[in-house]
C-alpha cells in the first residue's frame, strides 16, 4: 500500500501538464531543439554554491556586474519568484569547417564561431516570444524569456533538464550537438513534467583543457576569467597583460579551441539557420584590412553581429595584438598609424605590436 507521501507526490505529479503539441511543433519548425524541462522545486543550490566560490576567487575578473547579480543569479526563483518551470531550449550553430584551421594563417583573423554572422540573441528572442505566447495561452500563466541577457545560470539548468551537461572546460555539451548549442530559456508560473537530468559523459578526457593557450582552467571544472582569451578579447576593456598577448594569437574576438577539440564534435550537425551561418567575409578576415576600417567602418561592416557591442577601440586593440603575434613585417606600418592614438590602450597596443615586428 502507498503511504500518504507517495500518494501526495503522485497527485502533485498529476496535476502537471505537458507542453502542447502546438509548442512542440512550433519550436522544431523555428530551428530549436525539443524543449527541455525543470522543476524548479528540485533545482538546488549546487550552481549557486559553485558561482560565488568562482565570485569569491575573483576569477569573474572585471566583470563586476556577477559579483553585483549574485544572490539574483544564484536561482531562478530569485530573479521572478513566480516562477515554477524553467523550459531550455537549444538552437545548433555547428560550424561548416574547423574553426581552428584560422589559427595557422597569422595574416588573417580568428573570429569565434558564433560571432561570424548574426547576434543570435536577436536571432533567438523573437522566435522565443512566439513560443512563449504559445505556453501562456495554453496555461493560463505569466511567462519570461530569457537570452543570455538576465542574471539566470542557464548551462545549469540546460543539464538538469537534459539539454546536455557542463564540460570540464565549463561550457554546454551534447551527444547529439556536440559543443555548438546556443541557449534560450523560457520561465514559467505553471507546474510543467520535467525532462530527466543529463549526467556527465566527459570521462578521463582532458583535451579541452590541454588545449587552452593561456592555461585558464585551474582545474577540471573550473574557469578563470582572467586568463580566458574570450573574456580577453571581448569583456576585459583594458590592456592585456603582455605575456598573455603573445599566447592570443591572431584571435581578435573569442576562442573556440576549447570547444572545437571536444572528441564528441563527431556528433555534431552543421547548423541550418542561415542567420547564424559565417559569412564568407568574417571566416577569415586581413588584419590590415581590419585595421583600416575606422570607427564608421567598424560600425558598418560589424551592423547586426555581437562584435559590434565591444566598439572599435576595443577591437582595434584586439587586432593590433594579432598583427603584433603575426611575425609579418608588412604588417608594421599598419600598426605604426596608431602609436599616437587618443586611447592610450590603443597606443600601448600598437607600440607593443611595433615592437614585435620591430626585428623581422
């Protein structure tokens, strides 16, 4: 005979509903996975626990805005207490070609996968609204989306409701999208059937890890900001210190040598949102063309695409240490033209690629 627990459970259990056929559809035919499902009752406090060590370590670098969403970040509930469900939904950019092939052509740029065309937050949020007004008419409950752009753990809750797991380099993974998944987030007042957990499926393995050019990951699991050439080159506004420049490369925005040696990329399908699919002008791009676009340049070639949001000192910066790590003497008197800049973070960076090139 069950005890009254088990009936109280099983009567709880009941009275959740699932997703519409109508959501079901509409998010395949908008491109994103099947949703994945999490009650919130069951969400710990495991990721909040493991942000504010990595807070307290001060490995968020200058990213105050973390230490500052904390508490709010810490669980879903915290930013909208209503809240009972998360709903995660995964949308595939797999690259064509390897990403890391860029890598060897040190008069050319590495731009990360995922900035090569579109910014999928605009991409994502519309489609998501649409399917969000789906959920609330079908529920009769308040609904919230969410793109990377909220203090929300989404990699957590993508795990617990089985969209995949977090790496030992700390990002999503799947079996069936290896590294490249965008998450969106749908967070809703009604109880919803969750979706079962994903568990760990990383192994002994370890390349992500070894591969890091600046050694950012303290231990398996772990990130360090500070030393991440995506925080780098794209978060971190001031210079870089110099024995990091050199370990950069010739990536002027992000890094995807973590993602792209993950052994599970054999299952990866290339992505068929053509929004999110690099345009042939940004696959690899001429450092001194870069160099010369000028701020209006900068602004018109990048209009649309995530790299628009660091503004063009800071890209500028990013490109001068790529062509001072290219050894191409060339490209010394492009970054001569900006030894007297008005920014003197863009002055330190040109007279530090200069000198780089100064002997070749």
């Amino acid at each position: 005979m069950a005890s009254k627990t088990e009936n109280k459970d099983n009567k709880k259990q009941s009275t959740k509903a699932s997703l519409s056929k109508a959501v079901l559809r509409r998010a395949e035919r908008l491109g994103f996975t099947e949703p994945h499902i999490i009650d919130l009752n069951d969400f710990g406090n495991q990721a909040g626990n493991y942000l504010k060590d990595f807070v307290d370590k001060d490995r968020h670098g200058s990213m105050a805005w973390m230490k500052e969403t904390l508490e709010r970040r810490s669980h879903p509930r915290n930013l909208w207490p209503e809240a009972k469900t998360a709903i995660v939904f995964g949308m595939n950019y797999g690259p064509d070609s390897d990403p890391l092939l860029t890598l060897d052509e040190p008069e050319r740029a590495t731009i990360s996968v995922y900035a090569r065309n579109r910014d999928y937050h605009d991409v994502m949020k519309g489609r998501l609204k649409e399917i969000a007004g789906l959920i609330a008419r079908d529920t009769g409950e308040d609904v919230k989306i969410f793109v990377d752009t909220a203090p929300l753990m989404e990699k957590p809750l993508a795990e617990a409701g089985g969209l995949g797991w977090q790496g030992k380099h700390t990002n999503l993974l799947s079996r069936d999208y290896g590294s490249w998944l965008f998450i969106g987030t749908i967070l809703c007042a009604a109880e919803l059937k969750p979706t079962p957990p994903e568990i760990d499926h990383c192994g002994s393995c370890r390349a992500c890890l070894d591969i890091c050019p600046t050694d950012a990951f303290p231990a398996p699991y772990q990130l360090d900001a500070r030393r991440c050439i995506s925080y780098l080159t794209i978060e971190h506004a001031g210079p870089v210190e110099e024995d990091l420049r050199k370990k950069i490369g010739n990536r002027i925005y992000g890094c995807d040598d973590c993602l792209a040696v993950c052994p599970w990329n054999k299952f990866a399908v290339i992505g068929q949102e053509a929004k999110l699919s690099a345009r042939d002008d940004l696959n690899a791009p001429k450092l001194a063309e870069l160099a010369k676009l000028g701020e209006h340049g900068f602004r018109t070639h990048f209009s649309g695409s995530p790299i628009k949001r660091i503004g063009w000192k800071r890209f500028l910066r990013n490109v001068l240490y790529a062509i001072g790590n290219s050894g191409v003497a060339e490209l010394k008197t492009e970054a001569a033209e900006f030894i007297y800049d008005t920014d003197p973070v863009v002055q330190d960076a040109a007279r530090w690629a200069v000198k780089q090139l100064k002997s070749i």
